[in-house]
C-alpha cells in the first residue's frame, strides 16, 4: 500500500511540473519580444557606386606620312616616351625601290664576277641609301605605349595605326541622373578593378560631363576619376568599380536604420527604461544601415530594433506617445 501511495505522488508531481512549464511557455509567449542595442558613437560614409573602364585620359594613334616598310622600331608596350622620342625608322616606297634595285645589281655583279660591276653596284647602292634616308616616326605627346602593331620588315599604309600612346590611365564611369547631384570636383573615391578585387586605389573626381546621354531610359553623365598614383598593373580597357565618398562623419551618435519609425513628417524610436517608450528624433545622414542621430537620444540609451511582436501593444504605445508629443506642442 505504501508503495502505491509512493508511485501516485510521483505521477502527481510529474504531472504539476509538466503543467507549470506549460504555463511559463505560455505566459512568456504572451510578453511582447523584442531586441535591444545601444546608441553608440560612430562613422557613417555616404557612398554612391558606379562601374566603367580603364581608359586613356589622352590617347593619340600614330601613323605614318609615308607608305613603305619598317626598318627598325624603336620602343614596346609599356615603354615611357618623351614629346619628340622617336618610335621607328621607316623607309619610303621610292627608297625600297631604289635600294631594292641597287641591291638587285649588286647581287648580279657578284654571281657574275665582275669586278667592275660590283664597284659599280656599291657605289650605286651607298648614294640611294644617303640620298634617300628612312622616315623617323616620333612622338607628339609624352606618355606610355599601350599599343604597338608593327614589326621590321613589315610594309605599311598611311591608314595604319602602327602605336598607340596614353599620356595617363583614368578611370571614365557612367553616373545616373540621381546622384550626379553628389559629385563634386576633386571628390575623394576609391578605384576597385574587376582583374584586382583586393586592391583599392586612391582617387579623385577630374572632370564631370555636362551633358547627359540617355542609357536604357535612364540619364547618365560621364565623369572622370584620377588615380593619386597609377598602379603599375592597370591595362586600357579594365573594368574599374568606383566608390565616390559623398559625405562622411565621424563621431556622431548612430543607430541602426531599421529602429527608426516614421509618421508623418515625423520620426520616432521606441527605447527601453523599463518599459517601452516611444521618443520622437531628429537625424541626419545615413549610409542605408546606419543613421545619424542629431537630437533626441544620448549615448548608450536602450532602443527597441525592428518589430515587437504585440502589435497592439506597440500600435497603443506609438499613439499615446504621439498624442503627448502633440500636446506639448
């Protein structure tokens, strides 16, 4: 008999704890839920991101004024030239002829012997060659050679281009119509390359297009970004990837974007002294994930982030506030 008294009594007490725990559950998923954090002293960026590509800032294609052949060339890519450096040495079609028919007797002078004609020859071929000299090609800018398409022996026309020179790499990116407006000369920005995604380049704003061109229906403007310094691995043609800073702070009172609630032209937060209370703000810039607080809250307040979770308790909360705020107008 005692040992059945025993057994019930432990069922009793399984079955009250059971009870009890369902009862916190419930209680506890009654009590609005929500999440803190502290207003805290910060830095906000305001970025606006454009993507164009690496080009010359001045790019000049050099052809030559004669058609004939190349006899020497005188520089590669990536080789810095000065204003009046010469590029190759080029000999006109009047000199190929010439020289190729004082070459042409000489040749046959030799198979046959002659002496005399072989004298003859040489002296042929040595008046053509000071009569005729090769056309230099020289440079018209001092610069870099992105580009070049000849070799010796190669015959030419003045339609090719045979180098291609920059004076500097520039980054030229498309900007929209709606943050255009952010953009200033000598903006500070920061150049990423697609090739480099881990290097960032100090840069600046050098010059804005005044004139929009319409790109799938959207108003875009031109605007050129120097480097501080050209980076040894950058190629005409890169894809380049601009950060242009638009404003910046530091120090300030910052919160996350997302506790901030709005009504009306009004802005309120909702912090935590034991119980909610609604506070209307006043902010100021914001990169989209944190905003500036301006007036209205001191550091290391509580606030309440994102949603609670009793909706009318909130929606009671926010109107009483807002109705005080009002009357104190």
């Amino acid at each position: 008999m005692r040992k059945l008294w025993i057994v019930i009594i432990m069922i009793l007490v399984i079955f009250a704890g059971f009870f009890y725990l369902q009862k916190r559950k419930t209680d506890n998923a009654n009590q609005p839920r929500f999440e803190t954090v502290k207003v805290e002293r910060g830095d906000i960026e305001v970025k606006v991101l454009s993507t164009g590509t690496i080009q010359p800032y001045t790019r000049v294609e050099v052809r030559s004024s004669v058609r004939g052949r190349i006899d020497r060339v005188e520089v590669n890519e990536r080789d810095i030239v000065k204003k009046g450096d010469i590029l190759a040495w080029i000999s006109s079609e009047d000199r190929i002829a010439l020289l190729d028919a004082a070459r042409s007797a000489l040749e046959s002078a030799h198979k046959e012997n002659n002496e005399e004609a072989i004298k003859e020859a040489k002296m042929t071929y040595e008046i053509a060659d000071k009569a005729y000299k090769p056309v230099l090609l020289s440079t018209s800018i001092s610069g870099e050679v992105i580009k070049r398409s000849c070799e010796p022996g190669q015959n030419i026309s003045l339609e090719n281009i045979l180098f291609v020179l920059s004076d500097r790499l520039v980054a030229s990116v498309e900007v929209d119509e709606a943050d255009i407006g952010k953009i200033k000369l000598r903006q500070k920005a920061w150049i990423v390359l697609d090739a480099f995604p881990d290097e960032r380049v100090d840069a600046k704003v050098t010059k804005i297009s005044r004139e929009g061109r319409i790109v799938s229906d959207v108003v875009i403007y031109d605007v050129m970004v120097d480097a501080l310094k050209v980076p040894h691995y950058w190629s005409s043609g890169m894809t380049a990837n601009v950060e242009f800073i638009a404003e910046s702070k530091n120090d300030i009172l910052i919160i996350p974007k997302s506790a901030v609630q709005e009504k009306g032209s009004k802005k309120f937060v909702i912090i935590f002294e034991d119980k909610p209370i609604m506070r209307e703000i006043e902010t100021g810039i914001t990169d989209r994930k944190m905003i500036e607080v301006t007036e209205g809250l001191n550091q290391n307040e509580l606030i309440i982030l994102g949603e609670i979770n009793d909706n009318s308790w909130q929606r009671n909360v926010i109107d009483r506030s807002i109705h005080m705020i009002r009357r104190t107008q």
